[in-house]
C-alpha cells in the first residue's frame, strides 16, 4: 500500500498515512492534493488521481513532540547506512556504552554498526578497546526526520521536506545501505 505524506494548513510535515486514509481527507474535504503519484484510482463511476502529498485545509495544533523517535531506521539515516566504527555496510544497532554497563537506549548513546565492529566490540566500552567514534552520536533535530524514521520516502515528498531539516538526512539515505529500502510508491 503506498503511502502519502500529510503536511499541516502551515505546510509543516505531520506525517504519513496509507494512501487509503489520505484519500478519505481528500474525499471528505478535509485536505486537498498537493502532488499526485502518478497512479490512478477507478471507482464504478469514476477515476481519481492518487495523491502523493496531502494538505489539510484547516491547520492542526500539534502538542510538543518531543525528540525525534529512536528507531532503526532513523538511526540508519541519521549514520547514512554506515557502521559507525569502521564505515562498512551497517547491519546493526549498537550502544556505544553497552546496556550491561549503564549505557541508555538513547540517540546519544546509539549507532549503526556492522556485524563484525559489534560482536567484536560486545560488551566492552571503547576506550578498552581503542576505538574512537569520528563523531559524537546527537539526535536528529527537525520534523523531516519524523518522516524519515517511517521508513516511507518518495521523491515527491522532497520539496516538501528541505525546509525541515530533510537534504541531510535524504542525501545519507540515498548514499547509504537504506536505499534497498521499500520505496512507498
Ligand atoms: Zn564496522
């Protein structure tokens, strides 16, 4: 099921829905498309352009959010695919100070890693070992990465995304192991 990119009455990105729910919006009224896919949907009586990015008509209060959700696949996008200890394909999650040790299932705390690096590493901390990180682990900060972390990306959505934080995080996705990744269209 390919999915459509919601964006508030602000054009602020809110999320991703199934294209079914998109086109109930759409249907009820409550948001209007902005890019279609391409494909088409045939009713008994008519056809209808899929949508791609929806608009709602009336702009939604979104409460504070919060830090961007630590999943997978916002990891890997934020690491471009990458283990973080040797710059190999990633294939993992890895803590850099090892939960047996204290260390928190946090953005700061987590990378990508390859198989080899983290069964290598274990449950050591780096320093034990003599590895360096180039770069300290940090959330990712701008809504595009709410987005991302979905997992659901098409090209379509990219203008849409630049202002929010996107070019980066799509620039690594592209570049990186993501881009075997469904595509949601
Ligand atoms: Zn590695």
């Amino acid at each position: 099921m390919p999915h459509v990119l919601v964006l508030n009455a602000s054009y602020e990105p809110l999320g991703v829905v199934p294209l079914r729910r998109a086109l109930v919006l759409v249907l009820e009224n409550k948001a209007v498309s902005l890019e279609e896919s391409g494909a088409f949907l045939h009713s008994a009586t008519r056809a209808m352009a899929a949508p791609s990015v929806v608009r709602l008509k009336r702009f939604v209060r979104v409460p504070y959010r919060g830090p961007v959700p630590l999943t997978r696949k916002a990891l890997f996008a934020r690491d471009g695919g990458r283990c973080m200890y040797c710059g190999g394909v990633a294939t993992s999650v890895d803590h850099v100070v090892p939960r047996s040790r204290g260390g928190q299932h946090a953005w700061d705390n987590v990378v990508a890693a390859c198989r080899r690096c983290n069964h290598v590493k274990a449950d050591r901390h780096l320093r034990e070992l003599g590895w360096r990180l180039h770069q300290q682990p940090a959330p990712p900060s701008g809504l595009a990465w709410r987005i991302i972390g979905t997992g659901h990306r098409d090209p379509r959505w990219l203008p849409y995304l630049q202002p929010y934080g996107a070019d980066d995080a799509m620039a690594r996705i592209d570049g990186g192991a993501l881009s075997t990744a469904p595509v949601a269209n």
